[in-house]
C-alpha cells in the first residue's frame, strides 16, 4: 500500500499508518469477494428499537415511526450512541483498538481503487436531476435492484464489517503522527510509555509484485465505472494550501438500502463548489461505519475557495445506484417558491477554522417520500416535525461520540482538532439552517436553540456518568476520555462557549469532576498539561463556574480551585508582600470570594468540606490562601489551630496567616465593638484532627468555641511564629514577614478605637517584634543579606510599628491624665488603667538599640508633664497605681517625671513637705537616686569618669539642674539618696569645679570651652547654683570670664577660616605657581578641641580685658594674614578669582619663575599683592564712573543677563571699604546693562540717521551722534562709563 504523503510503498496491505511519515493510510475497498458477504454486527441491545422508533411508523419512510407523543430522552439508549469512529476528516482516529501499539498495528480495508477513482472520474452525466426537482420529482433509478439491507442485516453474524476511506484532512497527519511518541490514549500522562515500549507487529507481506496490485486494481475501476455508468468526482483544481477542505459527515437512511461496495454518494451544490453547478459531483462519500437501523454513517471532503468563506452555499446529497440514476436526497420542507428548492446550507466561518479545514456534521440523508407532493404537504403534520427534531437530535448524538472518540489518542494535536471541531459541530447543529434562495433558519422546524443546548446537555450528561459513580467502578473500556478532571474541563468548555444554562445538580456534578484527584502537583500538571495549551480563556471558564457556583449555593466549588490556580499565571514577585489586593494574593480574582464568606454567618458545613478535601492543599500551594480568604473571621483560629500539621511541612505558610489575618481586619468597617473582639460567634473546634477519623466520617468536630476573638486570632498567630521560628530559619522569606507584620500592626491600631482593648495592638506589636529578633539570626544562617541592608529593613519596619502604636495612644488617651477632686492632693486617673496599657505596650522586647522604649516613655513623659506639678507628685505618691520591680521602666519614667515636678515646686516656693508624709519623702528619694545613677554616662557597663565624658553628660543632661538644686537645699531628700547617686553626684561636683578652674585660667581644652559656650545656659545654671554654695567673689565673676574666653575662641576659629580660605585659592592656581605652605598644611590638620587654649593663643589674665592678644597656633606673619583675611573676605568674587588666576598665569610665564617654590611672604608681593592692586583699582575706577568700555566688556561679560549676580558681585568689592557710601551701585549696574544692549540702541541710530538725511531733518541729534560714536569698537573701548548718561539711556 503506497503512502498519499511521502509515497513511501508499505508491504503491509493491510496497514493503518504509514511506517515513515506516519500518514494514516487510507483502507482498501472490498474486493468483489467480499461484496457478496457484506455484513454488519449486530446493534447493540436497544439499537433496533431506536431505528424503528425513528424509521418504520412516519407515513415518510425515510423519517421513520414516532407518534410525536415519545420522550426524545427515552427514544434512544446510551448503547446506540456508543459507535465506533471511522477513519476519515480531521482529528478523527480508530476508536477499534486503545493503545497506540494496537493502532498501529490494526489495518483497516484498503481503499486505495476508490481513491485512484476519485482521481480519474469526470463530471457527471448531464442526465442527472436538476436540483429544482429535488423536493418534487426525481428520476427513477435505472433498473430494479434488490438493497443490501437485509442481506447485510442476514449476515451480521458471518464477517466483520467491511471498512472504506475518506480523504484525511491536511491536520490528519498532524493527529495521528505523534501516536507513538507523545500520544496519551485516553488516559492519565505517562500511560502511553508502557505501550510505547511493547514491541511492533511486523506487517505482513502482501502476495505478488505491485505490478500486479495495480493492474488488478486498474481492472477493478474499470469494472465498477461500466457498472454505475458514472464517472467520479474531479479533484479539485484547488489544493488544501490553497483552499480550504470542507469534511462531509452525514448518516444514510437504511431505507436508501445502501451498499456501499455497488451505490455511491456524492455531494452537489452550487457554483462555489465549481461548475457546472449542480452537474459536478463535488465529492464522493465513503461509507465509514454500519449503524445497523440508523443507516450508514458516511463522510467525505472537499476543497473550496478561500473567497467564500463566510458565505452561504448551497448543496445536496445524491445517491447513484447504477450507470447514469441518480437519487437526490429529500428534505422535508415545503417550498416556499416552485423556482427556489430547498436544499442544505454550507457557510463555513472562518473564525472557526482552527487548523484550517471545516467539519460540515449533517443529520440524516433522507429518501424522497413515495406520492405526490401534495401528499407530503397534506401530511406535513406536528408528528412530522417531532421526528425530525428526533432525528437530528440522533444524529448529533452519532456525530458527537466520534467528536469525542478523537480523545482515544490523548495528545495537544488531538486536543485541538477535538474542540475545533466541537465549536464547528455546535455552530452547525445550533440554528437548522436550509437554502431556499437565500440561506435562512428552518423555522417551521420550531427547534429553538435552548433545545439544542438542552439536547447536547443530555448527551454530555451520558459521558460525566462514568466518572461521577461512587462504586469506585473503573471506567468502562469505550469511554474515550480516562480522567475526570479532564473529562470535566471538556464539559466546562462546552457550558462555556455555548452558553448552557446549569441546575444546582449540574453545577454540583461539573465541580466533582474538577476536583482534583492527583496527589502531588506533578500529578495534576501532567494530567491537564494539554489540555491547557488549548488557546481558551479556561481562567475565566472556571471563574465563571465558581461565581455559578456561589450564586446557586454550590460550596464544591471551592474544590476546584486547584485547577482554577493551574490556569492562573503566578503573580510577579513582589518585594512588599503586603502591596498586592486580597484576591491577587489568594489567586481569586473575579471571584466575589468576600460577599460569599459574609453571605452566610454559618459557615460550617464549607468546612467540614475543607476537611474532606484537606488532601488538596498538598496539591496546589495556592489553595491554602485561598481557602483562608474564603472562611468567615470567626474560623480563622480554628483553620491555623488545625493546620499545624500542615503548617510545620510548610513553614512558608505561616506568612499567609499573617498576610490573610491583615486583609480581614482591613475590611472591618468602622471601632470594634465588644461583641467583634470579646464574644464573636464560634467556629467548629476540630476541622483537620491530627488523629484520623474512622472511614466516611469527617473530621471536623462539633464542639464550639465560645470566647473567639481577634484577641484570640492574634495570639494564636504569636504561637505560630514561637512554634514554628527554628523551621522559618531555612525559609528566605523574612523581609516579607517584616512588611506584612507591620501592615497587621498598623491595620490593628486602626480598627482598635478603645483602650480597654489594648492588649489587640499590643499582641500585633509582638509579632512585629519575633521577626525583627528573628531576622538576624536567618540572615547570619543564610550569610546573604549584608549588615547595612539588615539594619535598614529593620528600622523601616521598626519604624512604622512605633510611628502606628504612638498614633494609637494619642487617639484612645484624648483627655488628660488626671482628674483633681476639691483638695488638690486628692488626684486620681482619667483612664484607672493607663499606666498598665503604658507599661504593656512599653515592655514588649524590641532590640534596645532601636529605641522603643525610650520613644514611647518620651510620649508617657510628655503627656504627664501636660499636668500640674503637684497632680504629677500627688499621683506618683498615690496607691493607685504600683511599680512591678526594679526594671519598670514606665514606673521609672514617672518617678523621673515627679522629680522634675518637686524641682518646679521648690522653685516655686511651694511647701511640699507639707504636703508629703514620711513615707513619700523617702520614695522620692529613691527616685533621685535612680535618676542619677540611670542616666549617668557608662562605658562596658562600668560608670565613666573621664573629664570631657562627664562634663558633655553634665552640659546636656536635662535634671542636672534639678539635683544639684535638691543637692543644696532639700535635706530630706538627700538623706534618702543612695551611696551610689552620693558619689556620683560627688564626681559631677568635682569635675565641675575643675573645669570651672582652667575656664578661668585659660588652660581650659578648645574642645571644652566649645562645649560650654555651646551650652552656656546650662554653665551658668549649675555655676549659679554652685556659687550658692560658697564659692569666691572673684569667681563669681563667671559671665565676664566667659565673654573673653568666647572671644579668644572666636578669634581662634576667624583665624582657621582664614588660612582655610588662603589655601584654598593657591590650591585653585597650583598648576601655574607653586608655594610652600606645608608647615600651615600641617597645623592647619591638627584637631584643635584637644589642645589647651593657652597653648594655641595668647590668652588674657585680666577678666576685665576682653580683646584677645592674638593666636600662637600657625605663627603667620603679618603679610600673611592680611593675605590670609582678604582672600576669605573675597573668597565668593568672582573678579577676584578672575585677577588672581590672570596674575598667576602672568607669573607663571617668567623665567625666573620656572620651576621656583615660593615661601608665603614672596607669595604675598608677586601673587597677592598685583592681584589686590587691579581689584582696588576696578573698585576706585567703578565707585566714579572712570571705568573704560574695554574693562566692561573683559570683565563683566559673564554678567550678561545676570544683573542680580552683578549687583551681589559689586557689594563683595565694596567690603574691602565698609565704610565708604554704597550709592554709586544702583547707577554703574544700569550702566552697564545698558552698555550690553548698546549694539541694539546703534543699530536704531543708525535707522534715525538715515532718515535725519534723507528727509533733511534739523534739531538737537547729540544724542545721536555719541550713539553713532559707538559703532566701531576698537575707536570708543578706551572711553567711559559714565558716557552712557541718564540722557542716553
């Protein structure tokens, strides 16, 4: 058998495919031998009673019986629908064998003579009908001859059916190909591996040479064609590159007694097809299966123009039974018009095209009815319509099974001409269209669309049975499709594409067969990896089915999320976990996931279903979140409680409780109230026990809790992250726990709007906490985050969670801290329970380095100094409130602040004593020594006790001024301060004094007199209250000490800023002149602040003198320091910087310069000083008006258009002269704008003067004429500024 594609000539008569290519081959028609035992198997049991019902009892015999009365759903059973697919149009494969191996081994009968037949065959005898006739008379065949219905149906039971060929559509090849490489048949991926490694069946040899095959074959055609007395269709001009191939699919009624190995069927249109119209067999239909009393199923193709797609063409079935008869087949429907008969349409759409051949799947071909037409007219009644409507509705269920059987071959090829020829069959079948002039609807049919739908929904009902069974039955050996899930994405395409309306059972089977079975997500990938490269929006598909779902209160859906997910493309990494919406996050988008969680309050048998189906979440990682987003809150702690099993194999998880718990609390609307956070409605207390239920039980128990709170919620959170901390270590994870932490901690401040609920953000600053305790240690694990990029994460973080809990504090505690009573000493708390919330929120464990504590103590402190003085001490000394052990930090932060308190009311004069017992005057002492000892500067944890250390902690600390005043004046006090707060306040006293000593002798370091001048407020303070205590008249004078030792560092510093200038302008002009400023390099890099002042100055020893000597530090020389001063006085000019480059390069171009270091001093009269002389002289030649046009133009011609710069620049030149009068400045500015726009105002003189002489004009034109001076440059450079006058401007 020679091979249609590659010619390659198999010795194998009998084989299916092609041993090189692949091709299908097309099977041998029967020999004559076989013509005689033709044969069918017998129908399957109900399958005659079908055939008569729709073919004995209609007074049309080609219509069958049918009283109109019968139930469509009844008339046929599901045997009859179980066919065998023939060989043939695209995508169709051998349904007789279920393996790939057996496929190839199987050979169907050879057609090969019908097909060199087609090649040969002309037009058709132009005897034949006219169309115009068809419905009314045809001719008679051409002699009686007895049908092969009975004797095929005599001989069912002595051979096997006899096979014949349909030409492959071009995507044929493509289907079959793959079969034994990729091809999955019918069942799960992987399957066809086993098949693909049993060994080949080596085709048998035929007998003889192929010389002899073709000859025989030559004789055979030659026979048949003398015996039909008709010739075979051309082929068509048009090839299938060029065309596109349209696949006939039709079933010939058995009253036509159809032989296949003696009659032929043909195709006839219109002039699409080619012409002559309706002469022209378009092609012949091949018998590719026994229906037994349906008839015969038979298929055929044809190539038409790509011009006529989209276009209705008109066309019949003819059947030719011996030379020159043909028998046009007959289509029960009046005509409208005797010039306009009713034939079929064919309009294919090219949207539909897919892989570019078109599936034509008609109904049944029908015999003319015998009387006259006014006979059928007569008898044209609703029983004739019912059984038309049943017969297509058989037929669809015939031509649906052999869609379906193309999925015996599991494959993406097969795949996609199965759902392209799906959506070609349904846009066939959906509206019954004819031809009667036009292409128009069968109206009179009356089968509506939704009867359509309704019928195919019956039919795809048959083929979900299988699968919903709860028998555990395995499938039965015919059904095409093997795996449920993708038995149950088929279905879903189908509702989806054709719009079929869905009971809540249908819903509820559809969601069965989506839900997945595999146990791993390998296993699901694999199992739809096919189906899925099918270019169809199956995300919107299975959105679409939930929403169903949802609306008809069908909670299976929630089960086929997994698949959902399989179809989603994972969202894009983000840095911030927390910036994607909820329904990204849970891969729920377009899916109404919170009105459905709010719908119902109970949510408990949703899940009990999570329960069952827990085996999902190890499938699909999405689905955890998914399922977290679609609990009500009130089953939040149980779905987390029960989870812990699953949550310790996948630690990652714990990141989508924290994340899920934030996005629920966002949505609540407006404050809690009591019943959200004390008593919200319980949840089942056991979803996914640890212990395994007994068989068909579920796991979810019955008991309720009835105290679940977001309290709850979030303690169990906390319990997750200690629980499961040591597993979160390997996850890479943690900067994503920082962000959604803090977004839980803000979104907890938010909704919390009572302070007596509290402890809610206290629980999410916690959880903010753990991860930034965690946070180190996964990054010294991991060695993969660099100490920088840590601390800033962390701070940002740490950040937010402060900036969050200081925001909630202001808002709950909006009322003062006290409330005083009719006796001021009788004070009590607004809110009774504020320190507590203080102290909770205060002592949570963040790394001290961030400064927690001290931020929200700074708070504390500021909202108890908003009090009284003596609210403060009168609360602090009140039994209202206690302090929980050494290391209350809030308690000390309020001692801190009573302290503060008794100094105000001591200097207030009020008697406190009088006020406090014993008792309290002893408290207060311990708080004094607390905050001595506290806040005294530490160094290893020892207490320091250098100078500068002490003294800086002394100048800066805000209470110094308050303890050295209870020091010196409150006994009581002192006699309760302990040893320790005693000697240290000894060393403040001490070192204090001893920087007072060398303040006054001048020996004090610069780096401490800066201090103190920096901080002379609180030097006099202390000095004041030191003073009190005895210290000398002559010290006493300390204000007057300090003015000098500020102006002796003032001195110090001018004269640093000068050198600091000076070396800056030699360094600008180092390439040109060299000087030799290396001793005053060096010193001026020497750290001032610790050296003595009387070592870098000469320092006064009288306190009444204020001007100081002068400074000893860089030992300038006169010339020096005046260069020094005036290059820091004209550091900012730029004519300054202009001369001072100009001299320098003038400089550098000597020879005695070449080469030559310069000491400072001859830098002062070669550089310096020539440079001074041109900026003085500019200055003086300015400040008159002697300033030449040329020196403007040099100097000043940055300045165009920058006359405020100019203005700023002449102001700089006039401070080498402060005192000289500035009122000159206004007037050369104007001037020397309007010397930059002179050229404009000449070249209007130049206008004026022209006209002044042509029309003889006289007058006063002075002005004119110096405006005419101007025009040659180099002749009025030399002249002067002042020329430009207030007349000429």
């Amino acid at each position: 058998m020679r091979c249609p594609s590659c010619q390659h000539l198999s010795k194998d008569v009998a084989a299916k495919f092609c041993s090189q290519c692949g091709h299908k081959l097309l099977p041998a028609a029967p020999g004559a031998a076989s013509e005689n035992k033709l044969t069918a198997p017998s129908a399957p049991e109900g399958g005659a009673e079908c055939g008569r019902e729709l073919m004995d009892s209609s007074p049309f015999s080609s219509l069958g019986p049918g009283n109109g009365q019968e139930n469509p759903d009844e008339h046929c059973s599901d045997a009859s629908l179980q066919i065998q697919r023939g060989a043939a149009s695209e995508g169709f494969m051998d349904a007789a064998d279920g393996t790939s191996h057996e496929l190839e081994a199987a050979s169907p009968s050879a057609s090969k003579r019908r097909k060199e037949d087609a090649a040969l065959t002309k037009v058709s005898d132009v005897s034949s009908p006219d169309p115009k006739q068809a419905n009314g008379a045809v001719a008679e065949p051409a002699g009686p001859e007895k049908g092969p219905g009975k004797e095929v149906k005599d001989q069912t039971k002595e051979t096997k059916q006899p096979r014949a060929s349909v030409p492959a559509s071009r995507d044929h090849r493509q289907e079959t190909q793959t079969k034994d490489q990729t091809a999955v048949p019918g069942g799960k991926a992987g399957e066809n591996e086993k098949a693909s490694l049993k060994p080949k069946k080596e085709p048998k040899k035929p007998e003889g040479n192929n010389k002899n095959n073709a000859a025989a074959e030559k004789n055979a055609k030659e026979q048949r064609n003398e015996r039909t007395g008709e010739l075979s269709p051309k082929e068509s001009p048009l090839s299938s590159e060029e065309g596109v191939t349209v696949c006939f699919h039709a079933i010939i009624s058995k009253h036509f007694e159809f032989n296949p190995s003696q009659h032929q069927v043909f195709v006839r249109g219109g002039e699409e097809f080619g012409k002559p119209k309706w002469k022209r067999n378009v092609c012949e239909m091949y018998y590719t299966r026994d229906l037994h009393e349906l008839g015969s199923l038979v298929e055929g193709s044809a190539v038409i123009a790509r011009q006529h797609l989209d276009k209705p063409i008109p066309y019949k079935y003819v059947l030719q039974k011996g030379k020159g008869a043909v028998e046009y087949e007959f289509i029960y429907k009046p005509q409208q018009k005797e010039s306009e008969p009713v034939n079929r349409c064919l309009q294919v759409k090219s949207s539909l095209l897919g892989s570019g051949d078109w599936h034509q799947y008609d109904d049944i071909i029908c015999m003319n009815p015998p009387g006259a037409w006014q006979t059928f007219k007569d008898r044209f009644t609703d029983g004739t319509r019912k059984d038309l409507v049943k017969g297509k509705q058989t037929a669809a269920a015939i031509m649906l099974d052999s869609i379906f059987s193309i999925l015996e071959t599991w494959n993406a090829i097969n795949l996609k001409s199965f759902f392209t020829q799906f959506q070609q069959f349904y846009s066939v079948i959906r509206v019954p269209m004819i031809y009667e002039g036009k292409a128009q609807p069968w109206s009179t049919l009356e089968y509506e669309e939704k009867e359509v739908k309704k019928h195919l929904w019956e039919c795809l009902t048959k083929k979900m049975e299988p699968f919903l069974k709860t028998s555990g039955d395995p499938l039965p050996k015919d059904c095409p499709v093997r795996s449920k899930l993708r038995m149950g994405l088929i279905i879903l395409f189908s509702v989806e594409k054709f719009h079929i309306h869905l009971s809540k059972s249908d819903l509820t089977s559809l969601c069965h067969l989506l839900c997945s079975d595999p146990s791993s997500p390998h296993e699901l990938h694999s199992d739809l990896i096919h189906i899925l490269e099918i270019k169809h929006s199956w995300r919107n598909s299975l959105v679409n089915l939930c929403q169903r779902c949802m609306d008809g209160e069908v909670d299976l859906w929630v089960c086929t999320l997994p698949v959902l997910h399989l179809c989603m493309e994972p969202s894009p990494p983000t840095k911030d976990a927390g910036v994607q919406p909820e329904d990204t996050w849970a891969a729920l988008e377009g899916i109404s996931f919170s009105e459905f969680r709010e719908k119902k309050s109970d949510r408990k048998q949703l899940v009990q279903l999570m329960g069952k189906n827990r085996h999902l979440l190890s499938v699909d990682a999405r689905l955890f979140r998914s399922w977290f987003s679609l609990l009500p809150l009130r089953t939040l702690v149980c779905y987390m409680r029960e989870c812990s099993e699953y949550l310790s194999r996948f630690p990652s998880h714990i990141l989508d409780c924290l994340l899920g718990t934030c996005y629920r609390l966002q949505e609540l609307k407006g404050p809690l109230t009591n019943l959200e956070v004390g008593r919200l409605p319980s949840a089942p207390e056991s979803w996914l026990s640890r212990s395994r239920p007994p068989a068909g039980q579920s796991q979810l128990g019955g008991a309720f809790s009835e105290n679940l709170t977001i309290k709850s919620i979030l303690q169990m959170l906390l319990s997750l992250l200690d629980t499961y901390q040591h597993k979160m270590l390997e996850e890479p994870l943690i900067q994503s726990y920082l962000t959604v932490c803090l977004k839980l901690h803000e979104t907890t401040c938010r909704i919390t709007k009572d302070h007596t609920f509290y402890e809610m953000p206290a629980l999410s600053a916690e959880i903010v906490c753990r991860i930034i305790i965690l946070k180190p240690l996964v990054d010294s694990a991991g060695g993969q985050h660099s100490e920088a990029g840590e601390k800033n994460s962390v701070a940002t973080v740490f950040q937010g969670t402060l900036a969050a809990t200081r925001s909630w504090f202001q808002r709950v505690f909006q009322n003062r801290v006290f409330q005083t009573g009719v006796l001021s000493s009788n004070v009590r708390f607004t809110y009774p329970e504020e320190i507590k919330i203080w102290r909770r929120l205060v002592e949570i464990h963040f790394p001290v380095e961030l400064g927690w504590k001290e931020t929200l103590l700074g708070d504390m402190e500021g909202r108890l100094k908003q009090e009284r003085p003596l609210s403060q001490i009168f609360a602090f000394s009140s039994t209202t409130w206690d302090a929980e052990g050494a290391e209350d930090s809030v308690s000390k932060c309020f001692e801190k602040c009573a302290i503060e308190a008794v100094s105000l009311v001591c200097q207030s004069q009020t008697s406190l004593l009088e006020k406090l017992s014993y008792e309290d005057l002893w408290k207060c002492g311990t708080l004094v020594s607390a905050v001595i000892t506290k806040s005294w500067p530490r160094s290893r944890g020892q207490v320091v006790h250098d100078l500068g250390e002490v003294l800086k902690h002394l100048l800066t600390w805000p209470d110094i001024k308050q303890l050295f005043h209870l020091w010196g004046t409150n006994e009581k006090i002192l006699a309760h301060i302990t040893e320790e707060g005693k000697k240290l306040m000894g060393i403040a006293d001490s070192v204090f004094a001893g920087v007072t000593r060398d303040l006054i002798n001048g020996t004090i370091l610069v780096g401490h007199l800066e201090l103190i001048v920096k901080h002379v407020d609180q030097f006099l303070s202390i000095w004041q209250l030191q003073s009190d205590r005895g210290l000398s008249t002559q010290e006493k004078s300390m204000k007057e000490v300090l003015s000098r030792r500020k102006n002796e560092l003032l001195v110090l510093k001018t004269e640093k800023t000068h050198v600091d200038a000076l070396l800056r302008a030699f360094q600008r002009v180092k390439d040109l002149v060299e000087v030799d400023f290396a001793e005053i390099e060096k010193r001026h890099l020497e750290d001032l602040d610790g050296k003595r002042l009387n070592d870098v100055m000469t320092v006064g020893s009288s306190a009444t003198s204020l001007d100081p000597t002068g400074t000893t530090h860089y030992n300038l020389s006169p010339e020096v320091q005046e260069m020094a001063k005036t290059t820091d006085l004209l550091k900012e000019s730029h004519t300054f910087r202009m001369f001072w480059a100009q001299v320098a390069k003038e400089l550098s171009e000597t020879e005695e310069m070449e080469g030559q270091l310069l000491q400072p001093e001859e830098a002062y009269e070669d550089l310096y000083r020539p440079c001074f002389k041109r900026f003085t002289k500019l200055y003086q030649d300015l400040k008159s008006g002697e300033v030449t046009f040329g020196e403007v133009e040099d100097i000043f011609k940055d300045f165009v258009n920058r006359y405020s710069d100019l203005t700023k620049e002449l102001q700089t030149m006039c401070s080498l002269h402060p005192g000289d009068p500035k009122d000159w400045l206004r007037e050369r500015v104007r001037q020397i704008e309007e010397y930059h726009d002179l050229h404009h105002a000449v070249h209007a003189a130049r206008v004026i003067a022209a006209v002044k002489e042509d029309l003889g004009l006289t007058g006063d034109f002075n002005v004119l004429h110096t405006l005419l001076s101007f025009t040659v440059f180099d002749e009025f450079r030399h002249e002067k500024l002042n020329r430009i006058s207030q007349q000429l401007i």
